[in-house]
C-alpha cells in the first residue's frame, strides 16, 4: 500500500510538473491578446479622436468659406447699387393738385410710367430725380415749390427757401412729406459707413440728379385757381413702342398708354411785344398757363400773345424792326411746319414788310 501511495503522489507530482509550462504559456498569450487588444483599442479611439477633430475644421472652413462668400457678395451688391442710380418721379393731378411720388427704380422710364400710372385723373409729370432728398413746400397763396438736398431736412429747407424767393407768403415744408431715393437711404447706416472710405476712394459714388419737367415749375407756383383747366390726351403715339426684346413689352405697351391717354396735354405760347427783348415762348400744362406764364416772361409792358398751339400742332413767329423801332411780330398755327409758316408769312406780308424773317418754327410733338 504503502509502495502503491507513493507512486501515486509521484506521477501526480510529475503531471503538475509537466503541466505547469503549458498553464505559464497559456497565460502568457492570453496576457499578449489583451494587450494586443488594448493598443487597438486605443488606436481606434486615437483614429476616432483624429477624425473627428478633421470633421469639426472641415464643417468650420466650410461655414468660413460661406461666410466670406456672402461678406463678398454683399460688397459687390452695396457697390453696384451705390453706383447706379435710383430713380424717382414726382406725378401731380391737374384736377385737384394731389401728388404722389414713385422711388428707387431702376430704370427713368419705368418709373415715370409707374407714377402716371397711380395718379387718378388727369396727371402731369413734374420733376425726376436720382441719390437724393426731395420735399415740398406750399406758401401762403397756394403755391407749390420743391427743394432737394442730401437729406430730409435739407431738401425741406431748400423748398423754403425757392418758395421764399419766388415771393410767397409764410412757406411752410412739412416734414412729414419729404422723401428720399437711394441707396445710402435704402441701407443701414451700418453698412454705408464700412463701405464709404472704399467706395468714395474708387469713385464709386452716383451723384444726385433732378430733371424738372417743362412748365411743371411754374405750373405748380401759381394758386390752383389760375393754373387754368387741363385736358388729358387724346390719342398715344405708336411710333415708338416697347422694347420687343423684353419679355413684358406687351405689358410696357399698355402701361405707356395707360399713362399717355391720361397725361395733361401740353401747350406752347408765344408772347412778343414792341421792346427789343419783349419776347417769350413757354410750355405749358394747358393754354392758360402756357399763355400767362409766356406773358410774365416777356419784357415787355405792351407784350400780348402772339400764337398758342396744343400737343401735336406747330407754330411759327417772324419778327421784324419796323420803320419806328419798335419791333413787329407775327405769328401763325398749322398741323405742319410748313402750314404754320405761311400762316405767319401771309400775315407779314399783307402788312405791306418786305422782309420776312422767320424766327421760330417747331412742332409740339
């Protein structure tokens, strides 16, 4: 028993003994997997970390780049609209004096065919202006006169000042009334003042523009009760129309007549009188103001009308020294120039003149 005992205890010794390498080498490559495992891990997380970090500052350049992208596309915007010019018409009604005004438009045209297109009656154009202030001021007698300016309250001061000279009574610019057209008025003044050093360097700058309409300034200076009674017209020319190129010519076509068949139909006076310079011509909104607006030009105390013709007429003046000094005048109307003219030459020469100077000959159209 005991010689068996012992050789159990023996060969259980020798199986640890030879177990034992093999149990030390298990564990061994167990260790070696897990801290192979472990640095992949880590470099996965390091490569995670990397990535993400590239998505952060692509996702940043990409929104820099957007952001420039508009910073300059704005800076193009504001100079091209500082270098155009932004338009605005001032439309008044001959039937009760009321006015209305069109701005910031693009193109002159369009914007005195949207102007006579909202006012109600029959209407006249009375001044187109550009990169500036516009106000009204009225006096005392019923007057009307406009001033322009850089801002509000200089072109309100400006009007005074014209309704002052032009002799009328405690003239008054509302504030409430005066208006502005351009761009340094359509942008914050943010932005005018980051982009006024570069684009006052460049020139870059439209400068302001006023373009009254004939008679139009006289017209609205008289009170309502001598301005006398306008007429709209009649027929449209067609002789020039719309732009066939553009894709609203048809819908121009109809607004230019619209506007045209409403638009007062103007008058040409001419007033002469005996004096050297008693001499006058003047367009105005109807005959009764182109012939009294005609008479106060003319330097003259013995000046009287010598011809008045409507919108699509013409008219004719010779003027000639007589024996006395005094000067002579004679005047004639016509559908052409040429009817006007013999009109104006039968009367001179059946007044017994033997020369027959011609010093005037248009068509009102």
């Amino acid at each position: 028993m005991t010689t068996a005992s012992n050789l159990v205890t023996t060969l259980l010794a020798t199986g640890l003994l030879l177990a034992a390498p093999a149990m030390a080498q298990n564990s061994a490559q167990a260790e070696q997997q897990r801290h192979a495992q472990a640095v992949h891990n880590y470099e996965g997380w390091m490569r995670n970390q990397a990535a993400g970090a590239y998505v952060n500052q692509a996702e940043a350049a990409a929104a820099a780049q957007i952001a420039a992208n508009f910073r300059a596309a704005e800076k193009a915007k504001i100079r091209k609209d500082a270098i155009r010019d932004w338009w605005g018409v001032v439309v008044v009604s001959t039937d009760d004096g009321s006015w209305n005004v069109v701005l910031n438009e693009q193109d002159k045209g369009e914007a005195m065919l949207d102007a006579m297109r909202q006012c109600k009656g029959t209407c006249s154009p009375v001044l187109t202006f550009a990169n500036a202030c516009m106000a009204p001021a009225y006096s005392q007698q019923g007057g009307m006169f406009w001033g322009q300016g850089e801002s509000r309250e200089a072109a309100g001061a400006a009007a005074t000042t014209a309704c002052s000279a032009a002799g009328g009574v405690q003239c008054q610019s509302p504030a409430q009334e005066a208006f502005c057209s351009g761009w340094k008025y359509a942008y914050r003044a943010v932005d005018r003042f980051l982009h006024r050093a570069d684009l006052t360097a460049r020139g870059d700058v439209a400068t302001a523009k006023l373009i009254p309409f004939p008679g139009a300034q006289e017209y609205l200076a008289k009170p309502p009760a001598r301005r006398g009674t306008s007429t709209a017209m009649k027929a449209v020319n067609t002789d020039m129309p719309a732009d066939p190129n553009r894709s609203y010519a048809g819908v121009m076509t109809e607004r230019r007549a619209e506007g045209m068949t409403r638009m007062a139909q103007p008058w040409t006076a001419i007033a002469t009188g005996t004096g050297a310079n008693a001499y006058a011509v003047h367009w105005g909104l109807n005959q009764q103001d182109a012939s009294d607006t005609a008479l106060s030009k003319c330097g003259g105390g013995d000046c009287k009308v010598l011809v008045a013709v409507p919108h699509g007429e013409c008219a004719a003046a010779i003027r000639l020294r007589g024996a006395d000094g005094r000067s002579i005048s004679f005047g004639g109307r016509g559908k052409t120039k040429d009817v006007a003219e013999e009109a104006a030459l039968t009367d001179c020469i059946g007044a017994g003149a033997k020369v027959c100077p011609i010093v005037f000959s248009e068509c009102m159209k």
